[in-house]
C-alpha cells in the first residue's frame, strides 16, 4: 500500500466526461482566428503540412504512444500526486499490496491522498497504468526516486490469483524489454529486479507491503517473466 494512506473517501465525480468531443470543436474556430492574425507576421515558423484527409474521416494514424506507458493496458493518467522526471534510473519494480479492492483511479486522483503508484492490477488480472515511468510516483518513500510501482488488489492474508501473477509478469517483461529492468527478485534497496515495499525499511515508510504470501509469489512471476521474454 502507498506511504501516505489516508482514510478512503467518498469517490469524487470523474473528470474523464470533461473530455466531450464537443469541447474540441468549440476549440476549432479560436486556433482558426488565431492562425488568421498570424498570416502577416514574418517570424512565424513553418508549419508542417497537414495530410490531406476526406471530410468526416477520422487521420489513419493513431497518436503516437508517449514514453514510459505500457500499450495493451488501461492507461489512466491522473494529473496529480506524482512528480514529473525526478527518476534516478530504473532500479525494477516494486510490488504493493492493496489491502482493498477496485481500481485506484479516483483515489490517486485525490490531491489529499498524496499517493500514488504506477500501475494497479486487479484480481481479474486487468492492468491500469496511471503515471509513466518516466515519472515518481508517490508509493515508497526513498524507493520512488529509483523503483517503478505496483499495486495488487486483494489482501495481504491471500495470495496473488493465478490472473495476477500472470499480469504482473506482463508489466514486468515489459519493463525488461523497454526499461532494462533485470529478470530477478530483488531484496534489498540497492539491489535491481522484482522487490517488495517492505525491503526499503523505515525510509520507505516502515510498511510489511506487501506481506509475505505475495512476496514469496515473486519467485513465480519472475519464471513467467523469463518465459515471456523468451519468445
Ligand atoms: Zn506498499
């Protein structure tokens, strides 16, 4: 679990309806005026070419995929309780424990929890990206500077689901391929690989996170990983 829990509150309406279609056409007509009054300035920049598309179809091209989101998951930037940058290296990824269930959009999306992490994973084994790992999370302390961040809906009294670990491992193969992160499990802070909240001690805030079962699961998910990473 994140360093500065906090008691849960009630959920907060979400933001994701601000981005209504709508708003963007309204935008359309401003940028064309704009674009207008800067025909007869000279200092203005090239602009590229735009492609040259039949009305109403949408570009072929999807948007480029930003740095440090994983693709094939749930990608849910929260705007808030994270630092931009600020990373160290890519030492691994840490593994949470929930202590709850359901996602923890809303939650990370509180400026008053002041906590966050990377990436949730639900017992279905769905994925949820909420911050690149580019950027720090606010999870582990001392540990947010060097580690990427994952948290595991569920409780510390039951083991990862078989869904889970499979999950885990896909985050992880990910960030072996893309971010160097070494096929091993991690026990100590200045080590690399798959490690656990509660290696990092008092300066990554004293948790037992994410408890011994799902801890000794890492063994299983790092076979899986190198499983995935063969092929
Ligand atoms: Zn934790």
């Amino acid at each position: 679990m994140p360093v500065t829990g906090q008691r849960r509150r009630p959920a907060e309406p979400t933001r994701r309806g601000v981005f209504v279609i709508g708003g963007g056409l309204l935008l359309a007509p401003a940028v064309a005026v704009l674009l207008g009054q800067d025909r007869t300035a000279q200092s203005v920049a090239p602009r590229p070419q735009a492609r040259a598309q039949p009305p109403g179809m949408e570009p072929a091209s999807t948007p480029p995929r930003p740095p440090g989101w994983m693709p094939g998951v749930l990608r849910k930037p929260i705007g808030k309780n994270f630092r931009r940058g600020g990373r160290s290296g890519q030492q691994g990824l840490i593994m949470h424990v929930q202590e709850g269930e359901g996602s923890l959009f809303e939650r990370f999306s509180d400026p008053s929890t002041r906590s966050s992490a990377h990436f949730w994973v639900s017992q279905a084994g769905v994925i949820e990206q909420y911050i690149s790992v580019h950027d720090r999370a606010w999870t582990q302390g001392a540990g947010n500077v060097g580690w990427a961040s994952l948290e595991t809906s569920g409780f510390a009294s039951k083991p990862l689901t078989t869904a889970q670990v499979a999950s885990v491992a896909r985050v992880y193969a990910w960030g072996a391929r893309e971010h160097g992160w070494p096929l091993e499990v991690a026990d100590s802070p200045d080590g690399r690989g798959l490690g656990t909240h509660e290696m990092g001690g008092a300066s990554w805030g004293g948790h037992a996170c994410p408890g011994p079962i799902r801890a000794g699961q890492r063994d299983a998910v790092m076979r899986r990983v190198r499983r995935l990473s063969r092929v």
